[in-house]
C-alpha cells in the first residue's frame, strides 16, 4: 500500500480546457487508490466532479493566468488565480504537491514567491527527462533561469542527481555538463569555470557532454543554464516531430509503402509513445518546497494523468527533503574547506528567477 498522498490540480491549466485535465485527474485517481486531488478552478468546473469522486475535493478559483502575461506581474495580480491558490495550498499544508499543465513562468513564479524555496537552494531549476537511446535522463535547467553563475549550476547537479535516483531509480547517476566538446578545455569562460567547480563539488561528475551525445543516454543528469536548456528542449521536440512527419509521408506514399506500413503499425505506435513528453507527464521544479510538476500546454489526458503520477511520487519520495539535505551538506563542506571564504549570498537571491523563464 502506497503513503496517501494528496496533490492540487490546476483544472485551467493546459491548451485543451478543463474537460481533458478532468479526464487526466479520473485516470490518475483510478491508477493510484491513495492518490487525493484538490481540484483547483471555477467552481462550476470543478465542484460537480469533485462530488462524484470521494478522493477528489474542489477548490474554487475565480481568475486564469492566461500564457501571454508576465508571469511575476500576473501572480502578484491575480491572487485567485488557479495557480496561484494551487501553489498556497501547497505553502499551507493541504496539499503536498502541485500539478499544471498552465503558464511555465506562472507557475515558477508562484512557486517561487509563494510555496518558496528550499533552504540553501539559490535558484529553482526545471528538469526534463528525455527518452535518451540508452536509458532516460534528465537536462537540467531547461528555461528556468536565462541568466546563470557556474555556482548554480553545480546545484542543478546535485537536485537531478536526487531526483533521478529517487524517481527514476538511477543508482549513483552520472552527471555532465552540456559543452562544446568533450574535452575539459572547451567552451567559454562560463562553461570553463562551472566545469571546474563541477569537478571539485559533484562526486557524480563525469565530464562534458556534446549536444549530439545528449540523446545518447550516456549521462543521467545533464546540466546547462536555462536559456541554452529551453533551446535545446525545442530543437529535441521539433526535431522528432519532423522526424515522424517524414516517415508517415514515407509511408504514406505508395501502396507497397502502404501495406509495409500496416505492417509496422505497433512498432511505429510504441516508438512514438517512448519519445513523446506525454509519456513523462511534466517537467519537475526542483528546489522548491513540495512537488511542483509543469505539463507541457498540449498535454492530452494521458500526460495529465502521468504528470499527477509525478507529483506525487516526488512527494513519497520526498525529493524535497533530500535536496535540502544534499544542499545542505555540500554548503557545510565548501565552508571547511574554505573557511576565508565569502559568505553565501542571501537567501532571497533567487526571487529574480520568477520572470527568467521561456
């Protein structure tokens, strides 16, 4: 029997309207008998659902933040906004986790002024699991922060070394640093000095990795800043969507292609499963307090239900509290072994990420 965990719903999140992210939070409470939902939306939305299903209570919102507003400026305006009020109850205690297939700034926005961050943590990061050829791993940070020290970075290492071994169960994962090439000289000053402090800090690192090796699987954790990570991401999506769109057409073109086609159908359709973010479900906010799970705005009720299925085996496996762990430590070390250090910079540091994100 699984730990009862309960996880808050944006129901106005997603491209699709609140009917599929319904449908996605049925299948998520069907898959999990000790799943809990806060359904979070107008109340007309979410109230009839909610007195159908005893594990699923609604939360009434009376305000969306729609994907074209400023993300920071439209969490402090809309305070009855679904993902604002979703990330409050997660802040209060009545929920353990948060799941949006809405605004990506938004929600970091909210998760960031509202559910706050882990101590220690100086920016919360996203991570996207990608179906690597040899196992999954995890490109950390993929729009989060544009703007990046090297420090941060060596953060991002340690919160998706954790979340890969809590979630995906990759003992000891190995980490890279997404460069130019393989050597340890490569790259700019930038990519030069977070490999150093890469190599002193994370025990897991294991070098650069090129960007045509990033599909390759041979690193479970991938780190970069977030505007090359948001880049890469889209270049990945793109690039499979056109993919399939010239097999199909090869396919597609003649009756022998046609009948081969047939053929190949299972295959053709399990091939697509593995490499679509649906089957991911969402991109996890690392280093915030509780799970905070991001859906990508396309995701149908397959993704929804998965992204659910994220948010709350975060909470089980309280990646949170590891992080904060793991952070602590390293923190604890750097200081001894360079007592004449600066001090660390204030915890408030990281607030400015609230509008970085793509």
């Amino acid at each position: 029997m699984a730990e009862p965990v309960t996880i808050a719903v944006d129901v106005m999140g997603g491209d699709k309207g609140p009917a599929v992210v319904l449908r996605g939070a049925l299948k998520a409470l069907q898959a999990d008998p000790d799943l809990h939902l806060v359904l979070v939306g107008p109340a007309e939305e979410v109230e009839p659902f909610a007195a159908a299903h005893d594990r699923a209570v609604a939360q009434a919102a009376t305000e969306v933040i729609e994907m074209g507003e400023h993300p920071a400026a439209a969490v402090r305006a809309k305070k009855d906004s679904s993902i604002v009020v979703g990330c409050r109850l997660v802040k209060e205690g009545a929920a353990q986790g948060f799941f949006s297939a809405g605004s990506t700034g938004a929600c970091l926005a909210a998760a960031t002024l509202v559910v706050g961050r882990v101590k220690g943590v100086k920016r919360p990061a996203l991570g996207q699991v990608l179906p690597a050829y040899a196992r999954p791993s995890l490109l950390i940070d993929v729009g989060a922060n544009a703007d990046c020290k090297p420090e941060y970075l060596v953060q991002f290492a340690q919160m998706g070394a954790v979340y890969m071994e809590a979630i995906m169960g990759v003992a000891n994962p190995r980490v890279g640093l997404l460069n130019i090439g393989s050597e340890d000289t490569k790259g700019d000053e930038f990519a030069q000095k977070a490999h150093q402090l890469l190599k002193e800090s994370v025990p897991q690192f294991a070098g650069n990795c090129e960007g045509g090796d990033l599909m390759a699987g041979d690193f479970d954790v991938v780190v970069c800043d977030g505007f090359t990570g948001n880049v890469c991401l889209k270049t990945i999506e793109g690039t499979a969507k056109t993919l399939f769109k010239y097999v199909k057409d090869a396919l597609m073109g003649s009756a022998k292609s046609k009948l081969g086609a047939l053929l190949v159908k299972g295959d053709l359709a399990a091939l697509k499963a593995k490499l679509s973010p649906d089957t991911y479900g969402g991109t996890p906010l690392l280093g915030v307090k509780g799970a905070v799970i991001v859906g990508h705005g396309s995701s149908n009720e397959t993704a929804i239900a998965n992204g659910i299925a994220v948010a709350a085996a975060t909470v089980r496996a309280d990646v949170a509290g590891v992080i904060a762990d793991t952070v602590g430590r390293a923190a604890k070390a750097a200081a001894a072994a360079a007592p004449a250090a600066a001090a660390p910079a204030a915890d408030g540091e990281g607030e400015a990420a609230a509008s970085d994100v793509a």
